[in-house]
C-alpha cells in the first residue's frame, strides 16, 4: 500500500497536466460526484458554492492527470475520492455527519472493471481515508468486505494512516448533528436539508479498462450500526469494463433493494440499450416508484459519461474522451 500511495504521488506531482493518450491508447475519461440531493442555489452562499467547485475541480483534475499519463482508471478513481475524503466539504472522511450518538461512521468500496475484483469497508471510524482501506481489502486480503475493528486492525496491519476519531468531526457536521435533535429546526430540515452526500468516481483509462468507487459518512443520525448503500457491491459500486462503471449516492435502503449498480449495467449489457438509458430508467422510473431519491454517475467503454439524477441537484463533474471539463451542481 506503501508504494501505491508513492506512486499515485509521483503521477500528480507530474508537470504534463495536458498530454495527450499515446498512439493506439484508449480514449480516457473521468467523472466524480460529491452527493445529490435538496440542493438548491438560493440555499448556498457564493462563497460555498465557489469552494465546492473548486475542490470538484481539484479532485476532477487528480483523477485525469492520472489518466493522461498511462496510470490506470483504479488509481484515478482513489486519488479522485481521497481528495474529497480530505475535504470537510463532503460527507465522506473528514466531512461525515454525525450518528445519532455522536460520532461518525464512513463505508467506502471500489470496484476493478478488468477482473470485476472488489473490496470495501463499513462502519469504520478511524481509518483516515476509507477508500484506500476498500482498495486494501481488494489487492492484500482475500475478502470483498471487512466491517468496523476489524477493518481498522486490517488497515493498520497494511499500512494504513489510523487517527483519532475526533480527526473527522467539524463544526458544520456538529450544528446539523445538535439541530437535529432540536424539535423546532427538526422538521425543517427533514424538508429543505434532504441530502445524500456521498463522493464517487468512475473512470476509463488508456487501457480500456473501467473502475468504480464510491465513499460516505453514512445518514445522519444513523443508529445501530447501519449500513447504507455504498459499500456494497452491486448497490452503490459497479463496475464491469465489458459495460460499465457506476458509483451511486441517495437512500441507501432503496438502492440496496433496488441492487440500482448492477441493475443499470445488467440491463445495458442484456437489453442492449446504451447505459445512460438504463441508468435514467432505473433513476427516474423505478425508484421515483419506490419513493426513493438520489442518482448515479456512468461511464461505459466509449467513455460516454452519464449524470443521473432526480433529486434538485447534484454534485457533479466530469472530463470527456475530447478533454472537455464540466462541473455543475444544480439541474438544468
């Protein structure tokens, strides 16, 4: 593990931000979310809604340059996930929300389209970046999913940063974790403040392999040790590079139900049908009918990029196989 994070060091260290893909190179491509949900512009300052682009952009820009210099769509989507596990900004690592005792809870997977290899973890504490944990489970143990000490005394036996639980707590995350408990703002957040903020990534790399990963702090005032959606394979992560790359963010109860990752790309694959069909199918149709928000980012072996949602907004960004960048938040 050592040596991945000094190699995925050197590659964004690397100067040649805009090199092209080698002759007879796949087409690369990239996209990242940071969780859907009531988000709304007239809810979000300028200056808020300026930090979040610009550490969209950051991890974006991460995740490509691995890309455009040869590393493959693995290595992008954890160096595009870390990044926004280090930010506050995001529920997910630094940013989680709060469980209803106080503390916080994360769960992240990733998924390696070539070989359909997974691994992921739940329930963690103090693992600092869960996803490099996930991408542990994959490559150094013969497990998909390792939950709570048990993953943290697995991470640590890796290599891997532990910190203190306090490491992950922030003022913002605390006032929503103390309003909530507050019967006067309680109903008000339950309508204006219903946000899913979970952060993932897709990616295709040179070699025309796809990835997947997809990382949380959970559900606000989640109890008992709940588990949502995104560290189990085939509900919030999927990835197949024969169709497919997805990471999802929304209620986590439903889109286990629903399997909503597999879902869409088995439905791509069998029915034949591009994989942004499947995915607004899915979105839009079958969970609209089950009453469940969220949304998903696809990418399939064209590098044809999907953002699917049907909540208000989504954060969203993405690099097309041209090296068009694109980052948006609200819906059109």
């Amino acid at each position: 593990m050592r040596e991945l994070l000094i190699i995925l060091l050197l590659i964004i260290s690397s100067p040649d931000m805009n090199a092209e893909p080698a002759s007879g190179k796949h087409p690369v491509a990239i996209a990242i979310h940071g969780g859907a949900g009531t988000i709304i512009k007239d809810n979000m300052s300028a200056e808020k809604e300026a930090a979040i682009r610009a550490k969209l952009e950051q991890a974006l820009m991460a995740g490509h340059k691995v890309l455009i210099n040869g590393g493959d769509a693995l290595d992008a989507v954890t160096i595009a996930i870390t990044t926004l596990e280090d930010s506050p900004l995001f529920n997910a690592g630094k940013g989680a929300v709060y469980t209803y005792d106080g503390s916080n809870e994360m769960d992240a997977s990733i998924m390696d389209g070539g070989n359909l290899n997974a691994g992921a973890v739940a329930g963690v504490s103090r693992i600092k970046n869960p996803i490099l944990a996930a991408r542990a489970v994959m490559d150094q143990s013969p497990h998909v999913l390792l939950s709570g000490s048990g993953a943290e005394a697995f991470s640590a036996s890796v290599g891997l940063k532990l910190v203190e639980p306090a490491y992950f707590q922030t003022e913002f995350r605390r006032q929503q974790w103390e309003n909530s408990h507050k019967p006067a703002t309680a109903a008000i957040q339950s309508a204006t403040d219903k946000w899913f903020s979970t952060v993932g990534a897709v990616a295709l790399d040179q070699g025309g392999d796809l990835a997947a990963g997809t990382s949380t702090g959970g559900m606000l005032n989640k109890r008992w040790g709940r588990v949502g959606d995104s560290p189990i394979i085939g509900a919030g992560t999927y990835a197949d590079s024969r169709t497919c790359a997805i990471s999802a963010t929304g209620h986590g109860e439903f889109f286990i139900r629903a399997a909503v990752a597999h879902d869409i790309c088995s439905r791509a694959r069998y029915l034949k049908i591009p994989l942004t069909e499947a995915a607004e199918a899915v979105i839009h149709k079958d969970l609209v009918g089950m009453g469940a928000s969220g949304g998903v980012i696809t990418l399939d072996p064209s590098g044809n990029i999907g953002l699917v949602f049907n909540t208000p907004g989504m954060y969203r960004a993405s690099i097309d196989t041209r090296g068009k960048a694109t980052i948006k938040i609200y819906r059109p």
